[in-house]
C-alpha cells in the first residue's frame, strides 16, 4: 500500500510538471505573440521645398469679401478653363491665359501687395461655348490639376459662386 501510495504521488508529481509546462509554454507564446516591432524611431517628413510664397502670410478667411461681395475680391483670382488657367489682372481685368505648368511662376512673381487676405485664391470655373464630353474632360483635367498645385504651393482657394 506504501508503494501504491508513492506511485501516485509520483503520477500526481508527474502530471504536476506536465501541467506546469504546459501553461508555462502557453504563456511564453502569448507573451511572445504579444510582442510587436519596437517602436520605430519616426521618419522626418520632406523638408517642405521653398515656394516662393513664404513671405506671405497664412490666409486669414476672417479678411476675405462676403460670397455676395466677391466681385470685391482683392487677391489673386483665377479662371479654370478647357484651355489653360486664366489668371485675371484686377488692375484692367484682362485675362492671362496659362499652362497648368506656369501658374506658379505666376502666383510667385505676384507683389506681396497682391495678397492683402494671404495667400489664398479666388478660383472660377469658366462655362464652355461647346459641352462636349471633350471640353468637360479639359475642364475636370485643368482644375485637379490647379488644385494640386494650389495645395502644393500651400494656398488655399475660394470658390467663386
């Protein structure tokens, strides 16, 4: 009886451990799997390139006409049309016609007397003679592409009603 009794205690002892390492290799593999990457170290971001546009400050839209005054809008104002970009000289309202590429060469060679809200625009949308599917592909194509480099430049735009 003795020896019955030592068998099970060794039984016990043995499935003791056997338990023991059981919920010790578990617990390592959720500790494990809990593990991450260490935290990277964060990535500069691009030095922002100059844009010419720097000396000017922030747009300030508390400056900006009321959407019913806008024919009162003092900074620069800009036409999207299916041939180019117009940027419109407030002085003797004439149009300039641009390639998407050049306005901001355009925006830059601006006094900074041309920016009396910052630097925001006022951007229009010219109605087409012809509606063709065509045109209004130009158009679309014209104003993405003004609009990305409005936001490359860091100038924000106002649509005009």
């Amino acid at each position: 009886m003795v020896r019955e009794k030592k068998q099970a205690l060794w039984q016990a002892a043995k499935v003791g451990r056997y338990c023991v390492a059981v919920v010790f290799v578990i617990g390592l593999a959720l500790a494990l799997s809990g593990c991450s990457k260490p935290p990277q170290p964060p990535v500069p971001e691009e030095a922002a390139k100059p844009t010419g546009l720097e000396s000017i400050p922030a747009s300030d839209p508390l400056k900006y006409p009321r959407i019913s005054d806008m024919a009162n809008w003092k900074n620069p104002y800009l036409v999207v049309r299916e041939d180019g970009i117009g940027m419109v000289d407030l002085s003797n309202h004439e149009i300039h016609m641009l390639k998407p590429e050049e306005v901001p060469a355009e925006l830059v060679a601006l006094s900074p007397t041309a920016w009396p809200y910052g630097r925001a625009v006022l951007i229009a949308q010219a109605i087409p003679k012809d509606a063709s599917e065509q045109t209004k592909a130009s158009l679309r194509k014209n104003r993405a592409l003004l609009i990305g480099t409005l936001k490359e430049l860091d100038v924000q735009y106002q649509e005009a009603p």
